[in-house]
C-alpha cells in the first residue's frame, strides 16, 4: 500500500531527516515515535505530498506521488488519503454529520446512509445534528476518525491523534482508529509520544536524523 525509498527532507544544508525507507502493507498500523524535533510530522506532510521531499519517494498504490504536480497530488489526496490531526480541524459552522460527510462531497459521492454507518461505528450514533462546540475534545477526535474514514481511504495517516486527550478518552480513540483501519484494509501512519497508543500498533518505528529504524 505504501512504499517509502531513501526519503529526505532538508532546510537549507541541514536534513530534518534522511535514508527513510518504510513499506506498510494493507489493514497493517504503524506507529512512528521519536524525539520532539526530529520531524515526525514533516515526515507525515512528506509521505502526503503536502511537503517537499530533497530525495527519494513516496508510493500510494504504486503511484509517485512525490513525482506529481500540485493539482494532481491534491486530487490523489483527496481520493486515497485520510487525515486524523490532534487539533480536530473540524468546520466550526457545519454539524457533525456535515463535517463527516465532506470528503465524499468534494469527490461528488454524497452518502447519507454511509455517513450514519461511520459515525456509529465511531461511537457517535444519534451526535449528527449537533455542532462541534456542542461536543467534548474526545467526541471531535472521533469526528476527526469519521471523516478521515468515511471515503474509504488507502492510506490514513494520524499526527498526534491522543495528544490533546485524558488517557481513558485516548484508549477509546485509539481502539476505534485501530479497528476502523483494520475493517477496511488501510494502512495506517501514526506519530505519537504515547507509548501507550504505540503499543496498539503492528510496529513500532523511532525517528531519527539518520533514518527510521525499528523501535522494539
């Protein structure tokens, strides 16, 4: 599902990170720890194409995405990736199911039915019509899991999805996040301090300048 080959992000003279090399098979999580910056998170930006890499590449369905222009990796996004992000980043004006619904409006496949199945499978049945400041830190997050979830994405990657959340309300995320995943097949990508989210995952991977490297 994913294929990462000697990836390298610089500023300047000076690499965030280099020799990244990571395959991620189907329905497998992997989690990604390391040192506060190292570029964990710009490793994720990078394996989006929402940053630039110096070297190597990044392959979603055997596509090189680090090979396309913007438009193209922007409409590849949109159809294969799905994004859990710790601040929530969800539209203040539009409800839950709204919020939910969104990717499968921007790619013209509205499906009402397919948003309550996710957000009941999220532990959010009967929350549709409710707008997000109605809702607790660990409710966003599930709705944040929904909407990555809900146009069945190839690759999901997570930056910190329990960093903002007390440790029962952060098991609860992370059980739904990992079983969600799992039932459709995605790989998943998660950067966490947590060792306890880490420990949930197939793998654990740890970050460094010169690479990543297995962690256990």
């Amino acid at each position: 599902m994913l294929q990462v080959r000697n990836l390298c992000k610089r500023y300047g003279s000076e690499p965030v990170f280099s020799h990244v090399d990571l395959d991620v098979a189907p329905g497998e999580f992997v989690a990604i720890v390391g040192e506060s910056g190292v570029g964990k998170s710009t490793l994720l930006n990078c394996l989006a194409g929402l940053d630039t890499v110096s070297e190597g590449h990044v392959k979603v369905l055997d596509t090189n995405i680090t090979q396309l222009d913007d438009q193209a990796q922007a409409l590849f996004r949109r159809q294969h990736l799905g994004f859990v992000f710790q601040a929530f980043h969800v539209l203040p004006h539009l409800d839950v199911a709204q919020n939910v619904a969104l990717p499968l409006m921007l790619l013209g496949q509205p499906d009402d039915a397919r948003v309550q199945d996710t957000l009941k499978a999220v532990g959010l049945d009967g929350l549709g019509a409710r707008l997000p400041q109605e809702l607790s830190g660990g409710q966003l997050q599930r709705v944040a899991i929904a909407r990555a979830l809900i146009h069945r994405p190839a690759l999901i990657l997570a930056d910190e999805p329990t960093g903002n959340l007390d440790p029962d309300t952060a098991d609860k995320i992370m059980t739904a996040l990992v079983a969600q995943t799992r039932e459709h097949g995605a790989a998943c990508i998660m950067v966490t301090h947590s060792q306890a989210a880490a420990k949930l995952a197939d793998r654990v991977m740890r970050l460094t300048q010169h690479g990543l490297h297995d962690a256990t």
